[in-house]
C-alpha cells in the first residue's frame, strides 16, 4: 500500500475521503510526475534526473524523491533510484495523460520549452547502434538556429553527450532548426517527410542513412502524438 500524506509540512491535503485525492495527495506536487516519467523511461541515478529536469533544482529534486522513496514508489539502493511495483503501476496513469495531452493540448513547442541541450540528452539515451560494427559510433547533432553543437558518442554500448568535439570520426551529422527538430522527436514529422522536405539534412555513411530511423528511436511519447497533427483540438472538452 502506498503511503499518503507524505509531505513534509508543505504537502496538499483535500481532506476528501476519495482515492482521487488521495492519489493526488502522494504526486500532485509539481514535478513529481515528472520524475516519475522519467524513471519510467529508463533514468536510475540522480544526475541522470537532474540533466532531464533542468527546470527542477537538485535541492527540489533531492525533496521530491525522499517523498517518492517515502511514499512506497520509489526505492533508493546505494546509488540508484528505482521504481517500485506501486511506481511502474503508474505507466498508465504518465502515459495516458501524455496521450490526452498529445490530443487535446499539443501546439507547437513554445520558445521558452526548446533547450537544444535537454533534446540532445533525450535522444543519448534513445540511440541503439546494436547493428553496427564497431564498438564506437559517434552522432553529431547540430541547429540552423543555434550556435551550440553536440556530440552522441556510444562506446561499447554506451551512449554520453559531448558538448567539445571529441576527436573521433563522425558517422552521421544531422542538423535542422531547434522546432524542427523538436517536431522530428515528437513524432509530429516522420524522420523520412522531414528529410525529404528539407526540414532534416543527414550525412553520414550509408550504414547510419539507411537504417536511421532505427538507430534514433523517437520519444517514447512520440507514438503518442498524431503525425503533422493540428496544434489543438477545437470544441469543447
């Protein structure tokens, strides 16, 4: 059972008998569901949720998980935090209202949502090189729009962003503007409309052309959102 009434003082507390309430008592604090998203997506340390949420300070996200771990959602083992079975029973409730959110209330990014620097880290840990030889694969990532440019280097399996070119030679460049990109991520442009309309440029070995849409997973809400769809729904909810 999960515990409520977990905050530290500062909590909200409805006083309704309700297991909406009671739900809300435990993650309506603000970021919390969204630490909860991103431990559904695969991050385990602490540094992994800070780069993720850098929105959230670390003072705010170190508070958010003790309330998690007290909570009975998350567990905390030497360095790592983890879900529990009261936490992965939540990737309904994340992903259903990603779903709502992807038909209700999607408009185009704003300008204050697009970070080059947090998209680069979203798409690290979605690049899978398991079909190519070789134990390095190197993806550079630059913007139209941007002076800044990124470096995905997987090693042995393991993906880490550089933000100084790492020497290594490259086997794809990939570059658009930041919304675009955003778009391409998103699910709202398929990789392969993007490249044909010029909003995508790639260049790189054939190896990585070719098989590109497998090697960049998209986010995993990108299944969620309808491709080219419009920016919000009209109508009453």
């Amino acid at each position: 059972m999960v515990s409520t009434g977990v905050g530290d003082g500062n909590g909200q507390y409805y006083g309704q008998y309700c297991p909406i309430s009671r739900a809300l008592e435990v993650l309506g604090e603000r970021w919390s569901l969204l630490i909860v998203r991103d431990l559904l997506c695969g991050a385990t340390r602490f540094n992994e949720l800070a780069r993720g949420l850098p929105g959230l300070s670390r003072t705010l996200l170190a508070k958010r998980l003790r309330q998690l771990v007290k909570a009975g959602i998350v567990d905390h083992t030497g360095s790592d935090y983890v879900l529990t079975e009261a936490g992965w029973k939540l990737k309904p409730v994340v992903f259903g209202l990603g779903e709502w959110g992807a038909q209700w209330a999607f408009e185009d990014p704003r300008a204050e949502e697009m970070d080059p620097e947090l998209l680069v880290w979203w798409m690290h840990g979605r690049v899978d090189t398991s079909e190519l030889p070789g134990q390095r694969h190197v993806l550079k990532v630059a913007f139209s729009d941007h002076p800044q440019t990124f470096w995905i280097v997987v090693e042995r399996g393991e993906p880490s962003v550089c933000t100084i070119d790492p020497g290594y030679p490259v086997d794809l460049t990939m570059c658009g503007s930041l919304p675009d990109l955003y778009r391409v991520w998103l699910g709202r442009v398929p990789v392969a409309t993007a490249v044909r309309r010029g909003l995508l440029v790639v260049e790189g070995s054939r190896a990585w052309t070719r098989r590109l849409s497998r090697i960049l997973q998209l986010s995993p809400a990108a299944a969620l959102v309808p491709a080219d769809g419009p920016s919000v729904a009209a109508g009453p909810i």
